[in-house]
C-alpha cells in the first residue's frame, strides 16, 4: 500500500487544518485595525534611537558591526 505523503496531499491537508482552526477558534471581533497611537509608536522608536552608536570593525573585507541603542544597551 503506498501511503507517501506528497507535497500535494501535505498542501491539503494543511489547508484543511487551518480552515477547521478557524472554526474552532475564530478571530476577536474586538480588536480593530488602525485604533493605536502612531505618534507614540514613533515616539517610543525615536527615544530608543536617540544617541545610537555603531561600533565595528573590518575583517577581511567584511564589516562586522552593532548597533547599540538607548533600550538595547
């Protein structure tokens, strides 16, 4: 009996269980798109950013860096 798992049954089968999932655990109807605050998300990123060193070297043609932030370092 040749039960081989092919990539066309492995396609149906996957989609098959995400569309069950979907029925079993359906997606919050409370959360809508576009509601945050895009100002404080900038904010937030430019905070981190403020005073961001990059060190590295060179080796062998190669640049071998890292950024080191305010949140991060």
């Amino acid at each position: 009996m040749n039960n081989k798992l092919t990539t066309p049954k492995a396609i149906l089968i996957g989609s098959f269980m995400i569309a069950v999932s979907f029925l079993f655990f359906p997606p919050p109807t409370k959360v809508k798109a576009g509601t945050c605050d895009e100002g404080e998300i900038i904010n937030r990123i430019l905070y981190c950013l403020d005073g961001a060193k990059i060190r590295g070297d060179v080796d062998d043609g190669d640049l071998n860096a890292k950024l080191s932030t305010y949140c991060n370092s």
